[in-house]
C-alpha cells in the first residue's frame, strides 16, 4: 500500500488536482496512455502489497467479476481498469486516489497535466502496435486494453480521393444531384453538380448511435463487439464477433485471401492491423451500402453475401483481361478524370457524395470522347430493404423518376438497367467497365494495365 501522507500535503495537492484535471481531460478513460503506465507503476507494482489497482477499482464500482477478470488477464492492471471504466469521470478518479492517500499518483496527474494545454483523446490512447495482418489467422491477446488507439501512423486510412476523413452520418438531405444526372452537355433540362462529400461531426452519444444501424440485428452485432466504448471497436474484436455470429458462413469465418474482408476494410478506411480502430460511422456506412449484419435463412451474414454479389457480378472481360465497374470511393472531379476521352460507352460506379446517408451510389458515363461526362444517381432505402426476406435493397435509378420500380442490389441494377433495357443518356448505354479502377486488383486480381496476379 502506499505510504501515507501527511493530511495538509495530500490535501493541497488534491484541491489542485479536482481543480485542474477535469478542465483538462472529462473521463478517466482518456488520460494519457504514458500517464496510466506511470499509474500502474505505482499502484500495480509486483509485490504482495501492490494491489492498489483492486482499491482503486472498488471505489470507481467496478464489479467483483470484472476485478477478478482483470487479475487473471491483464498484465497493466491500472491501464486495463481505467480503459474499462468509460462512465467514470476524471473527478470521480481523483477523488478515489486522494481517499486512497495516492498523493504520488495526484501529484502525477497534475504535474502532467499543469504542462498540457488540452487534452486530445486521438492521441491520448494512442500506443505503439504490433503490425499483424487480420488477414492470416492469429491468436487472441489480451495483454493490452482493448479500448486503446493503435498509433496513428499504421492505420492511416486508404487514400480514395474521397474528400471527408470523419465518420458520423449526417442527417441533413442534400439538394445536389437529386435530379439524377450531373454533368455532360446539355439535355433538355438542367441538371447541377454533386456537392463535396459533406464532413461528419465526429461528436456522438450512445443514444444517436443507436438511431443509425438500420436494424435491431445490426445494433446488436456492434454492441456484441467486445470493448466497453459506443464509437470505435478494435478490429480484431469485430472480427472475432462475426466468426462467432456467423459461425457456418464462411466469408464471415475464412480470413485469409478473403475479398470481402479486404473490400470491408476499404470502407472502414484501415490497413487491417489487428489493432486498427473501426468508428460506428464507417459500420453504419457498410451497412447502408451493403445490407445488415443479420443471418439469412441459412445463416448467411446479408452484409457479406452482398458484398460477395457485387465483387463476383460487377467484373466484365475485356479482351485478354477483366475488369470491374465499381470505383468504390472516389470524387466526381476523380471520376471525370478517368472518363473523359475514354470511348463512348465507358462508365464506372462509385460510392455516391451526396447520397451516401441513403446507400447511394452514382454512374459516371462517357458519352464522346470530346465531351465532359455525365452522372447519374442511384438512391437507396436501407432501413426498408432491412425488413426484406430475402434481402432486396430496394435501389431506384433517379433519372428514370420511377420510385416503385427498384432492383435488389447494385449489380443486378447495373447488369439489367444501364447494360440493357432503355438507353441510359440519348441513345447511349454502359458496355465496358472504365480500366484501371482502384479497387480492379482487389475485385479481380488482375494488376492495373493488364496481366494476371
């Protein structure tokens, strides 16, 4: 146990620390990782009295059975409760350190913190990472908090072209590009550009999050996922969670070369580290796009089912070589770099800007080698195509103004309305997938410019 401090010291450096600490960082969870290390130093040291981390933890109300987890699992003790205890203010802390005599460990936070200008909870859990790939099999480890950050530096996400780096999805309905068709020369009516793929706000609660997955089923999963925080799950932990809720499904279970899992960490914008941070925003995106995190009839993840769809029906051969049609994340400035003065006839599908809270998606179509582009929306209805058995997402083509007339996913939209049926711009149609897409390697294997894998 620590040694007890004269009362007028502890005293004093109590009041600095329940002054200081709260304006600097609001939840104990989010102190400094260098500064929980130090913590444990002091209250988890490797002797018979250095059980001050089981004090600390009964004053903050943690349950016996989440203790006695901690004492067999973890290794930082300190560490693994305060990342655990996300209801727990920094002034609750502070008060359990000064009832326990921990002046040393006040006098850490204020000396720490009396340096610091604001606390940043980015950098605040960030740690050094090992960098194994979640694509080979690999085993649990529980040596670190699951509510720690990687560093940011080996999650960087994947460079899309795609303006907006936050994650929560607006509710607000864009005006532009509704008509359906941006772009290109002139038709009869006048159509106006797709706004900047619109910024999240990266604040959220629990209630909000909980408003935006579609489906009960979906929700459950993301709480399934093991970690104590609404907002961000460590990959390996969602991983984990969807081998065990879709046991026989083996796109869920079958790590390794696995298409689906590399197009799903495409979206959540991580390299697939095993300690990579998923945010709710980028799973609520995924499940917008692609359908819930539910079982089918025969427990099948719909989710992944889809994105399977997609990856195997949007490829088309060319010549010696194939292709695949779909850009994923990409500007419509990006778009319009890549069609035009392609032949006519070319397109490609990317995530759509201004559609996305809606699991849109937008074509981009050369119609002459010499004219600019056109583009086209195709709007989704997530919430109702949840509700379908079996799954039908419920995706309308906007310039055919035709809202009850829907497909069941992007391929078959693509494959029955744009490639055949009525011509999709004049008298022009989609017929060869633009070459060379960011995502051709992941969908196809074959290396850009030709050439198998």
């Amino acid at each position: 146990m620590a040694e007890e401090a004269p009362p007028d010291l502890l005293l004093d450096i109590y009041q600095k620390a329940e002054d200081l600490i709260p304006r600097k960082v609001k939840r104990a969870c989010d102190i400094r990782y260098e500064v929980l290390i130090k913590l444990g130093n002091m209250l988890d040291r490797p002797d018979p009295e250095g059980n001050d981390w089981r004090v600390m933890a009964s004053k903050l109300d943690l349950p016996n059975s989440l203790i006695d987890g901690i004492a067999y699992k973890e290794t930082d003790k300190t560490v693994a409760v305060l990342r655990k205890t996300t209801h727990v203010s920094s002034k609750q802390l502070v008060k359990a350190l000064y009832e326990m005599g921990q002046r040393d460990a006040l006098q850490l936070l204020v000396t720490f913190y009396s340096a610091t200008n604001c606390e940043d909870p980015e950098e605040a859990r960030a740690i050094p990472v090992r960098t194994q790939s979640m694509d080979e099999p690999i085993e649990s480890d529980e040596r670190y908090p699951v509510q720690v950050r990687p560093d940011r530096a080996m999650s960087e996400p994947v460079d899309s072209g795609y303006g907006g780096d936050s994650c929560r999805l607006p509710k607000q309905e864009s005006d532009q590009g509704r008509k359906g068709v941006t772009g290109g020369p002139a038709l009869n009516t006048s159509f106006s550009s797709t706004s900047s793929f619109p910024q999240f706000s990266q604040s959220s609660t629990e209630d909000h999050i909980e408003e935006d997955f579609f489906c009960e089923e979906s929700k459950q999963f993301w709480y399934a996922v093991k970690g104590s925080s609404a907002e961000f799950k460590i990959y390996f932990h969602f991983v984990t969670a969807m081998k065990n809720s879709f046991p026989n499904d083996p796109l869920a279970t079958q790590l390794k070369n696995n298409k689906v899992l590399k197009l799903i960490k495409y979206v959540f914008g991580i390299k697939g580290d095993k300690r990579d941070e998923v945010h709710v925003g980028k799973f609520v995106l995924l499940l917008g796009w692609f359908g819930p995190f539910k079982a089918d009839a025969q427990g099948l993840c719909v989710c992944l089912a889809q994105i399977q769809s997609l990856i195997e029906r949007s490829t088309t051969r060319v010549g010696n070589r194939l292709d695949s049609w779909f850009a994923g994340f990409m500007s419509q400035d990006e778009a319009n770099r890549r069609l035009k003065g392609q032949k006519r006839s070319t397109f490609l599908v990317r995530f759509s800007e201004s559609l996305r809270d809606e699991g849109g998606f937008s074509v981009g179509l050369s119609v002459a080698e010499d004219q600019e582009p056109v583009h086209f929306n195709i709007k989704g209805n997530p919430t109702a195509a949840t509700a379908t058995e079996p799954f039908d997402a419920c995706l309308e083509f906007v310039p055919d103004n035709e809202p009850t007339k829907t497909y069941p996913d992007l391929a078959t939209l693509v494959n029955k309305r744009l490639m055949s049926g009525n011509p999709v711009y004049g008298d022009v149609f989609c017929v060869r997938p633009c070459q060379d897409l960011p995502l051709n390697v992941t969908f196809t294997g074959y290396e850009e410019n030709g050439g198998r894998p």
